[in-house]
C-alpha cells in the first residue's frame, strides 16, 4: 500500500472541511476542526503503520537476486530481432531426423592420448570431420589426404591430423588410411548418409562438430579444423595473426581482418586454447537455441556483432580469400593460394566433381616452368557442376 502523501498527513484545508461537512455555508470552530483533523490522522496512521510492517517483513524475508548465467543475461543486453526460421529439408529416405537434446560431457579420455600423440610441439593438431558418405574409396577423404602429400611444405602436417568419424563406417575406413582417428558415435543418430545442406541431419552433424571442437579446447590444444571438402596447397601458418585468437576463413572477404562485415565459413578455422575462445564456443553452441534452423556458420555471422563477445575479450580475426579461398570467392593468385574449399556447392556428387578440377588445375600448375608460374596467368577452371547454391 502507498504510503500517504502530505496533504492527506497535514491539516485540512477551509475548502475540504466544508466539502466533508455537506457544503454547509457556516465554517465550523477551529476546537472542532483540530478535533476532526486529528481523528482523521490517527485513522491514516492506524492503517499505514500494518502496512509497513508487512512490507519490512516480506523485503527481509525475500530470497537473494536470482544469479542470471552468462548466456541469458547476454540475451537480456543484446536482442536483436531473430531471423526468419529455415524449415529443414527431409532426408533423401524421407525421415526427419529431430536435433537431439544436449549429451552430457563427456570426458573422453581416449581423445586426450590421441591429441597428445597427433599434436606439434605448441600443443596444435589438425581436425576434420568424416561420415561414410565421404568415406568410400576415391571420395572426398582421399582427394583431402592427397592434397597434403601433393602440396608444398604439406606433407609433413599430415602427422599432425586427427580424422573425427561421426559413424562405425567412416571410423573404419579411417583406420585403413589414417592412423590418428576418433570414433564420435551419437547414440540414436545415424550420420552415416549423406547430409544435404540444411536438413535436420546436416544441421545436428554440424552443431554436433561444434561442441567437440569446444571439448578439445578444454583439454589444452589449439587447432585447425579443416572441412573434408577442402584442397591444401601450402602451410596455411605464414598467413594467421599472433594476435588472433579466432581466425576463419570467409564466403566474402571485405580485404581488412577485423572487419566483421566478412562473411565467415565454418569450414576452415584456427583457434587458440584460452578462457576467451573456450568461452565463445560455449556462447556459439548455446546460440542455436535461439536461431533454429540455421546452422554454425549462419550464427557465426549473427553473434559476432553481440556485446559478449567484446565482453570476454576475444579478438576475431578473417582470413583472406587470397591465400584461403573457395568456390564462393576464389584465390587469384596460386602463387600464394593455401587452401581451396568446394563451399557455396550441394550435394557431394558435385563437390567431387569440382575437387577434381581443382587437384588437376593444381597438377598442372606445379608442372609449369618457375618463369610461368611468376607470370601469373594460371585461373581456376571451376565452379562448374557446383553453382554457388550453399554448402
């Protein structure tokens, strides 16, 4: 109840005595009228006074201020409008596989040996990602391996890759090809088909790879995470900053590395192991919630104008399409080209087809004589089964 004001505590007026007294045209004496006004502040105080009794009672009572998490009050500070949903695609066999709640951490003790044993001398290992689909035979792991072994100053890095396999099938063969591989099973989730760009299953494998790649951060290693559907030319370590703790390769590069008007791709990524980067993949994987039916990369490029990001002190740097490009933007120059990705392209028919225009257009450049090369006239002769659709 409001506590009552001034006017109603002080003594009353001429006006409001003769408007409580019926209008009457004669004033009453001023004996009367202290005694009425004294009546009316003893009323006034006799219900004000359980009043804040009851109030004093209940504030001390209370419980302590419920401790907002660190992804809720983000939210609570920084809310832009949601995007429109994206309505997942079915399976090519008609069933929808449903994003399965959180799993538990796991610690995955077997994973730490296998780091240790994968990793260089600063505690970094390369990662990427494997199901069946991409595991037969003269598939997309094979042209991946190969470019390691046909690239320049490659071929030693390949000792340094930890192949992720999302199903028995793909782990098995890994192990025929690769002798650092790690079993990532999802119980009740069957990654072994071919994943079509942002259907249910596309996008479980993918935040399913982001929360793994959150857990090797946690144990002490840096990384650089590869898509499968990427040629490696050279050493892509000449080309990251000191100074960035997240570096990614981008669809579009805006030509400065801290301009966050680039438009990241997930595909390729060089992290550094500290609180700032632990806590962002954190931030990044809880942020599906909000943007259903859209996949990492997609909310990559939503989050990275949030306030909490500047908050934890992450320093986010893009990496230029000259040396890391890809099918949406190609690198113009193969005299410093690194990596070339098969993205903006759906279905894997049609990422192999371009992967292997793109290992011969390679061949044929390291066949050039040095004087050639220098010239620089060599291009790419792809996209052409993939259109820059997505992927």
């Amino acid at each position: 109840m409001a506590r009552p004001s001034r006017q109603t505590l002080g003594l009353p007026s001429a006006t409001s005595l003769r408007r409580l007294h019926g209008h009457s045209q004669l004033a009453p004496s001023p004996v009367s009228a202290f005694r009425k006004s004294g009546a009316v502040l003893l009323l006034a105080a006799a219900v004000a006074l359980p009043c804040v009794v009851l109030y004093r009672a209940v504030v001390s009572n209370a419980p302590p201020p419920v401790q907002i998490d660190w992804d809720r009050r983000l939210w609570r500070e920084w809310d832009p409008p949601s995007p429109p949903v994206l309505v997942p695609e079915p399976e090519e066999d008609g069933v929808l596989n449903p994003i399965s709640a959180d799993d538990p951490d796991c610690d995955y003790p077997q994973l730490g040996q296998l780091l240790q044993e994968a990793s260089m001398d600063n505690k970094t290992v390369i990662l990427t990602t494997l199901n069946a689909a991409w595991a037969t035979p003269g598939s997309v792991i094979d042209l991946f391996i190969d470019s390691f072994r046909r690239g320049i100053g490659t071929s030693s890095l390949v000792k340094h890759l930890v192949i992720i396999s999302f199903d028995g099938k793909a782990y098995k063969r890994c192990a025929e090809i690769h002798p650092y591989c790690f079993a990532l099973v999802t119980d009740n989730v069957d990654f072994s088909q071919e994943k079509r760009f942002l259907t249910a299953g596309y996008l479980e494998m993918m935040w399913r790879r982001l929360d793994f790649l959150r857990l090797v951060l946690e144990k002490g290693y840096n990384f650089i995470f590869s898509d499968a559907d990427i040629i490696w030319f050279r050493s892509p370590f000449p080309h990251f900053y000191p100074d960035g703790d997240f570096q990614i390769a981008c669809d579009h590069y805006v030509g400065n590395a801290t301009d966050l008007r680039n438009i990241a791709n997930g595909g390729f990524n060089y992290v550094k192991s500290n609180n700032q980067s632990t806590e962002f993949y954190k931030f990044w994987y809880s942020s599906r919630l909000r943007y259903p039916g859209y996949h990492d990369q997609d909310v990559f490029n939503f989050i990275k104008h949030a306030p909490y990001v500047t908050d934890i002190g992450l320093t986010i740097k893009f990496l230029s399409t000259t040396y890391f490009g890809g099918i949406c933007e190609p690198s113009g120059d193969f005299n410093e080209v690194c990596t070339m990705h098969a993205n903006c392209c759906v279905g894997l028919q049609s990422k192999l087809h371009d992967l292997r225009i793109i290992m011969e257009d390679w061949r044929d450049y390291m066949s050039m004589p040095p004087s050639l090369k220098e010239f620089g006239a060599f291009s790419w002769r792809v996209p052409q089964n993939c259109r820059k659709t997505g992927g």
